[in-house]
C-alpha cells in the first residue's frame, strides 16, 4: 500500500474516497473529486499540468487488491 496517500495520474485507485489535486491545492485552488477502487485516477480538469498527484482525503471503503 501506498503510505503517503498521495498517487499520479495513470495510476490504479485502490481505496476508493475523496481526493484532492496537490497541484490545485499548492496553487492555491481546492479540487476534489471522488473515484471508486478500480478507476484509473484522471489528469485533473482545472490544471494545466499534465501529470498530476492526488491526496486521499476521505476513504469511504475497503483497500482493492491489485494484481
């Protein structure tokens, strides 16, 4: 498991919950959005970076395992 709670775009969600975008975040602007265990985490809509990191904010369920 990750233990700093924070992945890239590309990457597997495995818990799923509310997350915010770092990059808004340092940038002063507050992103969030909410995926599901399973979705491959998106490039965020309001940055004009292309890879991204986002922060677990709020787990609403269980840790997927990924092969």
């Amino acid at each position: 498991m990750n233990s700093s709670r924070t992945w890239k775009s590309g990457e597997i969600c495995r818990i799923s919950g509310t997350y915010r975008c770092e990059n808004c975040h340092l940038a002063g602007r507050e992103v969030t959005r909410s995926f599901e265990a399973g979705t491959i985490f998106p490039m965020c809509d309001s940055c004009p970076e292309k890879d991204v990191t986002w922060r677990l904010e709020k787990a609403v369920g269980p840790v997927r395992a990924t092969a």
